[in-house]
C-alpha cells in the first residue's frame, strides 16, 4: 500500500519525490531506463547447438530428457523471480513487475532480445509452455494469461513457498494443451533471501530449522504431485555484498525498509555476523538435503543447481560496484543481472554433479555452453545417487553375478 501510494504522488511530481529532490546523476538514470529501447536497440547473436533436437521418443527416465523435450517451464519465488524493477526502473515505477523479462522464466521477444532460461528453451522447443508474457502490477490480481508460469509472489519467504506450488499444480491440471501426465516439465525455484532480510525480525520463524522444514514440506508435495518434472534449486546468493550498494537516491533508501535486518546494522556489529552466518548455514543445509538422494526417483528430480553460492558483484576497473547490474532500489536486479543468472542456470543444468561451475563474478560476463555431446541430457542424478556406485561396488557385483552364472551352468 505504501509503494502504491507513492507511486501515485511520484508520477505527480517527477523531479520533488515525497519531499525528495531528484538529483541529476538520478533523472538521467530514469530517463534512460523507462523505455524499451535497450531492448529493442541490442540484439544477441543466436545461440546454435550441434544438437538441439528432441528425443527419438517421449523419455520415461528423469536421466534422459534432452532440452528439446521439456514441453512446460514454470519459476517459483520471492521478487527476484517477479523481477521487480529488472528494466533498470527508478522509484517511480517500484510496483511493476517485469515478468517477462525474469531470469528463470521471462519470455519477452527471443533470446536475441533478451536472455532468459525460458527463450533459451524456446531455441529448442519453439512451443514450450509457460514463459511470462507481459509486465504485472504488484498488489493486483493477474490471470495466467499475464503470468505464464511463473508463479513467484514479491515479498514471499519460504514459509510461503507451498502456497506456490498448490497454485502452480492447479494450473498445471487445468492448462489447456498441457498433458499432466506426459509432458516434461523444468521448475526453477530460487527462494530464502527475504528470510535473511527478515530474520532478525523473528529469529525462529527465519531460521534454518524452519528454512529446510519449509523447503522439505514444498519439494515432497511436488515429487508426490507432479509427474515428470525436473527442479531446479537456485542456491541462495551470499547477501552481504549488496551493503554495498549504493545511490544518493529515494529508491536505494527503501532498500533499509524491505532488508533492514541486512543494511541496518553497522559493519562488524555482532547482529551482521549472525546474519551472515545465518546465510551461510541456509546454503549449506540447503546443499545437505538436497544432496541426500531424497527427491529423486524414475520421472523426477531435484537438483540443486550452485552458481550463485559465492558469487560477488560485478565492479569496475577502479574496484568500485559496477550499478548498471542493479535497479534504482539498490537491491533488485536489472536485465543486465537476469541475463546472467539466465546464463549461470543453464550452463549448471548441463554439469554433472561435482562438475557444476560456480560463479566467481558478475564482471566477467558467462558464456552459454551446448549440451555435451556425449551426455545431451539434463543432469538430474544427485551426488549421493553418484557416488553410491563406486567402482568397487561395481566390481564385485560383477564377480557375485559371475559366481553365481557358474553356479547354474556347471
């Protein structure tokens, strides 16, 4: 309510916000972000694999569905999967969300256009169901029809991430040429940031006991729900880095009311280090559960997918952050930063377990890489499933089969 309200009396007064005077550095940075023309000025060079071609066959095993062969994408999360602010917006248009160009699942133009995981898809199954079409109002209803699948709520914590899911299985259900049964479908889910910013808030509803409680609960109704389904976990990103973002602007001092418990407390307080200690411990208990095999069997899996664990912002020469990556609220991404987490997403997705590359930083921009040609599959097998079958494990299975052969035949 509050967001709407300013908006209303900002778009009244675009150089006084509330009392607030636009500084020039910050009026150029409006008038440069609040058309399309950065979209439609630049345009990638087309991303083409050896192999971009759909299974012989509908696949029945989790282990062998190629890119061409998911049918349906969805996203789950909090306001980085609604993409708030992601056209570089200034505070006058804080409650636009810019779901068509998310990471996880926009479907603005093509991938020339923009990158998302969705039009990365696209370029293999022109007819995949799901990318969000068009920009919504946060606070206002919207129909699937604006949407898409992607079913992310702003301001959501994980505690909420259920009433995502039931959503999301509804759709599914009732979604006019989607098969429920037969089609694959890739769900990505990047969610936990707003439970540090919340945590100090209320210690036990955002701690990692409730964190993983809460995750556990969602993932279980998803592998218990839905048939053929690939999950992608996003590992929540290290949040302490974004103190660091600032501007002499309105919309960067909204940032200390929506993440207080991150910016608030002051540098090498001991309320900072429990948060980011705090942060860290949802990473690795994140990593524990998913690494254990449990959600994973014939048609569905869930991967964690690592990029971001570490990843720090992108700077510039002189060592300073480089804020073409981030909105005017100095915490969300603009499409500069989506189309990273894009890049960094489908690159994991075709990494074996072990083998996932990490993202070091932002400032050195990734580089899309084709399914291998001699593994063309989504990696969905977890660690634990790997590693359980040890060349000695395999060894002697062979010598107990080999005896017992003998044992028949002589």
């Amino acid at each position: 309510m509050f967001l709407c309200f300013l908006f209303a009396v900002c778009i009244l007064s675009p150089r006084h916000v509330c009392g607030y005077t636009l500084r020039e550095e910050e009026e150029d940075f409006n008038q440069d972000v609040l058309g399309s023309d950065f979209l439609q000025s630049r345009l990638h060079p087309l991303f083409h694999c050896p192999d971009m071609s759909p299974s012989p066959t509908v696949p029945t095993s989790v282990e062998r569905v190629k890119a061409a062969d998911v049918k349906v994408i969805a996203a789950l999360g909090d306001s980085l999967t609604t993409a708030i602010g992601a056209n570089g917006s200034s505070i006058l248009s804080v409650p636009i969300e810019f779901r068509q160009l998310s990471w996880s699942i926009g479907g603005y133009g093509t991938y020339q256009n923009v990158i998302t995981l969705a039009n990365i898809f696209k370029l293999f199954n022109p007819k995949l169901l799901g990318p969000s079409p068009v920009m919504t109002m946060h606070g206002r209803p919207a129909t699937i029809n604006e949407t898409g699948f992607n079913f992310a709520v702003t301001g959501h914590n994980t505690l909420n991430i259920s009433e995502q899911i039931s959503h999301m299985i509804d759709a599914f259900r009732s979604h006019p040429g989607l098969n429920f049964q037969e089609d694959w479908k890739v769900v990505t889910m990047l969610i936990g940031m707003n439970d540090v910013c919340d945590y100090c808030k209320n210690k036990t509803l955002f701690s990692p006991d409730s964190f993983i409680h809460h995750m556990t609960e969602a993932l279980d109704m998803m592998m218990n729900e839905i048939p053929r389904t690939i999950v992608n976990v996003v590992q929540i990103l290290s949040m302490k880095p974004l103190r660091e973002v600032q501007r002499p602007t309105l919309g960067c001092q909204l940032q200390k009311r929506f993440c207080s418990c991150l910016v608030q407390p002051e540098e090498n307080s001991a309320e900072l280090k429990e948060l980011v200690e705090v942060n860290y411990r949802l990473q690795k208990r994140l990593e524990q559960l998913l690494h254990s095999g449990r959600f994973f069997k014939h048609d569905f899996a869930v991967v964690l997918q690592p990029y971001l664990e570490k990843a720090e912002p992108a700077r510039l020469p002189d060592g300073s952050l480089d804020l073409s990556f981030f909105a005017a609220d100095c915490f969300h991404f603009t499409v500069k930063g989506h189309e990273e987490l894009a890049k960094g997403l489908w690159n994991n997705m075709f990494q074996p377990e072990g083998g996932k590359q990490l993202v070091k930083t932002f400032s050195e921009p990734m580089e899309l890489i084709c399914p291998p040609k001699e593994h063309p599959y989504i990696y969905t097998r977890p660690e634990s499933s790997t590693a359980s079958l040890k060349p000695s494990s395999i060894t002697m299975l062979m010598v107990m089969m080999i005896m017992y052969l003998l044992s028949v035949f002589i």
